[in-house]
C-alpha cells in the first residue's frame, strides 16, 4: 500500500517530495469486470489466499514462518530478512499467533485503489520524476504480474514523467524482500539523490 501513500502525499506536498520511487505499485490495478463488483468481491478475486491467512491461527511463530516458507512467490528466495519481516507481522501468544494486519483494514484500503478515482487525480497532479520498479511475476510467483505492460502504459497516460524499470526474475514478494530487489530500489533512490 506504500506506494499508493506516496502519490497521495507527493500531490499533495509537492514541495516536500523531490522525486518517487514506486516498488511494483502506486499506479492503478488493470482490473477488468472486476471493477463493476462490490469491492469485497473485487479484493477476493484478487487476494483471497491473503485474506484467508488473515483469518488463520498459529500454534507457534515457527508454523507461521513454515507457512509463508512454502509460498510459491518465496519458496525459492528464502532469505533471513524475509523471516525478520514475518515474525514482526505476528500478534498474539502460542498457541494462537495470528497476523497483525486486519481484514478490516485491507477491504477498507482495498476500496481506495479498486476504486481508483482519487489515485488517478493524484497521479495527473504528480510533477515530480516517478520511477516504477516492476515485478514480471506476480504475487504467487506467476504470469501476469500485478502490472503488466498495459497498466504501466495506462499510469503513463496519467504521469507522462514515468520511467519503468522491470527487475527480471522478481515476483510482487520479492521484488521488495530480497538483496537483488533491495539493490535495484537502492540504486534507482540513489540515483534521484544525487540529482
């Protein structure tokens, strides 16, 4: 959802963001017939797996961490910030550890970006240089991405400036929770600071 948050704020405070770096997202999702349903809907066809596990317990921090191990996005990246990152997201004690983000929350975001009319206004006031890093692999590892070429097309139609950087062998998981993905962000924000 940070990405979202960044082009809210830099069209809003122009004078305070120089320039965005977006990792695989802050630009509208292709959704297709999926935009004309209800948006609980919408986010099911679209992340139903991710709400379940919303919904899901725990006995130990251990079976939490086995759980996302076998995920076919990080199967194959496993790496020990990516484990960091998910014994943060726990809340609760044994036997009942749960994730801390609520459902609640993501359907309440995911009416925001489903129904992108204030992220489409946001990104037309956009002025600064804007940067998307993009996954070629979904968020379970596979074809389409979550921003196929279509959708970048159609976020340049709003911010002619963008620049779109695809960082091969990533998925939506690891474009973000890996070094060579790290690295790639790395590099295109330090480029926007020496300028």
């Amino acid at each position: 959802m940070g990405g979202f948050v960044v082009v809210t704020a830099a069209a809003a405070h122009p004078d305070r963001i120089r320039s965005l770096v977006l990792v695989d997202g802050g630009l509208p999702l292709q959704l297709g017939p999926l935009s004309e349903v209800p948006v609980e809907q919408a986010v099911h066809a679209l992340i139903g797996p991710s709400l379940e596990r919303l919904r899901m317990t725990f006995p130990s921090q251990q079976a939490y961490l086995d759980y996302w191990r076998d995920h076919p996005a990080l199967a194959n990246d496993w790496n020990e910030y990516i484990e960091r990152s998910f014994c943060y997201d726990t809340t609760g004690e044994p036997p009942n550890l749960a994730s801390s983000v609520r459902e609640e929350a993501v359907l309440a975001d995911a009416a925001d970006f489903i129904r992108a009319d204030d992220l489409r206004r946001a990104l037309a006031q956009v002025t600064q240089p804007v940067v998307m890093l993009r996954a070629p692999l979904g968020m379970f590892n596979q074809e389409p991405p979550l921003y196929p070429d279509t959708a970048v097309a159609a976020g340049r139609a709003l911010v002619p400036h963008l620049t779109d950087v695809l960082v091969p062998g990533m998925n939506h998981y690891t474009v973000a929770l890996t070094r060579r993905g790290g690295a790639a962000a790395a590099g295109e924000i330090r480029l926007h600071l020496a300028a």
